[in-house]
C-alpha cells in the first residue's frame, strides 16, 4: 500500500486555504460587530458565516485526504444511501418524542447528547488548529496518568479543556454566539465522517435530500414545528430585533460535502498535470501552497451555492414563509459543477469522477514515470 499524504498543503496555509487566519478574524469581527451595534444585517452575517464554513471546511477536509492505493473493489457500496433514511428517521423520531413527553424534556436529553458529542467535535477542531500552528506540539506525546487505566496526553489535557468549558457555557446559556461556534465543529466533524468517492453519487444524495426537504417543508408542518422547537446547534442563528433568522445545519453541510469533493478533484487534476508534464513523481508534485494549483470547480461550486443561498433569502423576505433552503441550494451547486464542467469541456469525466479509480490511475503513472527514470539513468 502507498501512501501520499496532503499536510504538506495543509500546513503551509494553516489549513484554512490561501485566504488564511484572516477569514477567520473577520468572522469574529462581524460577530462583534452584530452584538454591540445594528450595523450588520442578519442576512448578511448569515451569508457570510455559510460561506466561511464551506470554504475553511473543504480546506480543513484535506487534512484526512490521504492517496491510497486499494484493490479494486469487489463490490458496490451504497452506504451512502443511509444518510437520508437516517435523516427521516432521526427527524420523525425527534417529532415523536416532542408530541409524547414535550419540548422541555426533548430538549434537555438533546442537549446532553449534543454536548456529549460537541465535546469531541470542538476538539477535533481545536486540536487541527493547535496542532497545524505547531502550537502544543510538543506536549502532543507526552502523557499524564491519572490512574491506572485512565492516560491522556498533556496535549489532548490542554485542549480539553477550553472544549469542555465551551459546551457548559453553552448548555447553560444557550447563547446564540455559542450555538453557532458549536454548530461550526459539528459541521467540520461531519465532513470527516461522511466520505462520498463519487461525484454522481453525491448528486443523487443531495437529490434525496432535496425531495425530502420539499416533502417536510411544504407537505407537513414536521420541519418547521422542529426547527423553531428544537434547541441546538443544529442551526445557525441571528437575532435580528425582536425576530431572527436561521439557516439549519444540514442546509450548509449537504452542499459542504459536494463542495469539499469538488476541492478534491481540483487537487486530483493539479496532480494529472503535474505528472504528465513534469514526468515526475507524487511527492515531487505535492504543492507546497494552495495557491499553486487553479481550484475551478471549488470555485464553481462556491458560486453556485452563493447564488441559491441569495436566492433563498429573497424569497424568504418576499413571501415571509419558511422555504426549503436546499431546493435553490441544491440546483445552484450542481449547476456550478456542470457549468464549470460544460466550460472546460470535461462534462463526461467530471460526472463520472471516481476518487479511488483517479488515485490507482495516479499512482500507478507516479511508478511509470520513476521506471522511466531509472531506464533513462541506467542508459
């Protein structure tokens, strides 16, 4: 087995792409700005924010993009098929158990669970972070026993416990500053998990997703009743007078995993390129920026979810009725990709896209090129 493995991309830029630490300190700023003074919209925080998270969360994905060469697969996997189903059952299960014991009790086992699992989800973040910074690195082996069966690392210690501290707070207050930080680890520890290796079956999932969305929205009164119910980080939220708009979780990470997948396959054809040109090797092509490499299709993807969330907000304004948001999302992200892929000509493969087949293809070119070469020395 062979591995190539991406931190070198990732490090350089602090994993959260070429546009660096700044993205991240205007995003604080503007949360600053929306608590002390009126001069930040909602819908524009909101916009900002579902952006930020896609982009730094597509960057922060490399991180466990690894290129592996694997036999190839004897049988077809369609575990990506549960993901909707376990959607409609999470969400009727939640409906239930609202209408039996009432919101009060809902909620207060779903903050339990929520916190249970946000303390992992903001380590898994803070831990990237720290760690890419060459922040507490040292300590990161270093271990401190508190008994006999319990150990734990001197750095997992010093993370663990801002983390924890955060998630009380938050089930405490349930401040919407809070739920929405929360909502971003839950959102960047969802995209570690859930592994899509097709880009066709990504368009059918997120076809899935959106026949049910439109079901939910206009057919019952399921999603709307859960979504003003339901206290957690599931969605994100911004006060706006006595009112306050949000846009739920599952509206940023199901195009998220679209989006992250079509930065993969901009890395995947940087490194095509890159070892037909160059005859060369994968570790000699590795870029040591995110800037080397043009992104057309994360670029495209972006746009396309930009304009359906802009699109969303006008009708919601207009109509003053909840709209499912992956109904313009959905249509505006596949039409970025087909755009893109219409534009340079490359429709046929980009639809077909297989992430498993391309890193086979690429290693096994990698392995030609360093014959040839040593043909060539040995000539």
């Amino acid at each position: 087995m062979i591995t190539a493995s991406l931190q070198p991309l990732i490090a350089n830029n602090l994993i959260v792409g070429p546009l660096g630490w700044p993205l991240y300190i205007l995003a604080i700023l503007l949360y600053l700005l929306h608590k002390l003074t009126d001069w930040v919209h909602p819908y524009l925080h909101m916009t900002y924010d579902a952006m930020f998270m896609l982009y730094t969360g597509s960057f922060l994905s490399l991180r466990f993009f690894t290129l592996v060469k694997k036999p190839p697969a004897t049988s077809t996997s369609y575990s990506w098929l549960t993901y909707p189903l376990c959607a409609l059952v999470f969400l009727l299960g939640i409906f239930f158990i609202v209408s039996f014991v009432g919101k009060t009790v809902t909620n207060f086992v779903l903050t339990l669970c929520f916190c249970y699992i946000g303390v992992y989800a903001v380590k898994h973040w803070l831990d990237e972070l720290l760690f890419y910074a060459n922040c507490l690195s040292s300590y990161k082996f270093v271990e401190v026993s508190f008994s006999k069966g319990l150990r734990m690392s001197y750095y997992d210690l010093i993370c663990y416990i801002p983390c924890i501290i955060l998630i009380l707070l938050y089930a405490l207050t349930k401040y919407w500053i809070l739920n929405n930080t929360c909502a971003f680890a839950f959102y960047l520890y969802a995209l570690r998990v859930i592994n899509i290796k097709k880009l066709n079956r990504a368009f059918i999932m997120l076809g899935l997703f959106l026949v049910y969305d439109l079901y939910f929205v206009f057919g019952t009164e399921i999603m709307e009743t859960l979504a003003t119910t339901i206290e957690g980080p599931i969605k994100l939220i911004y006060p706006n007078n006595d009112n306050f708009a949000l846009i739920g979780l599952g509206d940023i990470l199901l195009p998220g995993i679209v989006i992250s997948f079509c930065l993969r396959i901009d890395v995947f054809l940087y490194f095509q390129q890159q070892l037909a040109e160059r005859k060369a090797t994968l570790k000699e092509v590795f870029p040591e920026s995110a800037r080397v490499f043009d992104k057309p299709y994360f670029t495209g993807s972006l746009a396309g979810y930009l304009a359906g969330l802009v699109v969303t907000i006008v009708v919601t304004h207009v109509f003053r009725l909840a709209q499912p948001a992956l109904l313009y999302l959905v249509p505006g992200v596949v039409a970025g990709v087909c755009i893109t892929a219409f534009v340079r000509g490359e429709v046929k493969g980009i639809l077909n896209f297989d992430e498993e087949e391309m890193t086979r293809k690429l290693i096994t070119e990698s392995r030609e090129n360093m014959k040839l070469r040593s043909d060539r020395i040995s000539i």
